[in-house]
C-alpha cells in the first residue's frame, strides 16, 4: 500500500491533492512524496496536502506545496487554510475510504465524526 494517494483537482488554485493512507506525514520524506508524485503529475503544479491522519483536524491539517514537475520545493511548503470546496473532496474521499481512519492519531471517537458529519 502507498503512504499516499493523489487525485487530480479541477480547480485553479491547485492541481493535486494529496490523502494519506496512514499516520505518516509524507512531508517529512520528500525524496518518497516526489517520487510518488513524478508517477502521476508530469507538470509544474501547486499541491495541496490533506494531513488529516498524521495531525488531527487541526489548524496544521491542510498545507500546500509547489511541484516542478521532477521534485517537491521544500520551501515553499506552508499551513493553509483550505476553502469549503478542499474540505468537501476531503470528507468525500475518507467516507469512501474508512479504512485509513483507523491508521491515524485520530481517536476512534474522532474519526467516528467525522464521517458521520
């Protein structure tokens, strides 16, 4: 199982997202996170990652990223406050894939609401 999935976005502000499939932040491996990414973008893009599993639904939950096609930019990696739409595909996604919730630090009372909301 990969540590993470990729989906392509519609939007304009980000190509990708990114969803953990475990309590480890990809982040904190960049050389793993641009491999994976170098399987599925083949363009320049902004990422945006959903960091649900590895810190909560908290203020650090969403961050965003830019892609050069080959690497992730280390630097250009911050916190963001994402708007209704990314936190809609979010709960869409972890409804669809429950199993992941589990392998979080989120508490089982936790991951209980938030796909019950």
């Amino acid at each position: 199982m990969k540590e993470i999935e990729i989906k392509k976005m519609n939007g304009i502000e980000y190509g990708y997202m990114v969803f953990l499939t475990s309590y480890l932040n990809p982040i904190a491996n960049t050389k793993m996170l641009s491999e994976n990414l170098r399987e599925m973008v083949k363009e320049p893009t902004n990422i945006i990652f959903d960091l649900l599993l590895a810190n909560g639904d908290s203020f650090n939950r969403f961050a965003k990223g830019f892609f050069d096609g080959e690497k992730i930019d280390i630097n250009s990696i911050e916190i963001v406050d994402a708007d209704t739409d990314i936190k809609n595909e979010s709960y869409k996604y972890y409804k669809i894939h429950k199993k992941y919730l589990s392998k979080s630090v989120l508490s089982f009372g936790e991951a209980s609401n938030f796909i019950l909301n």
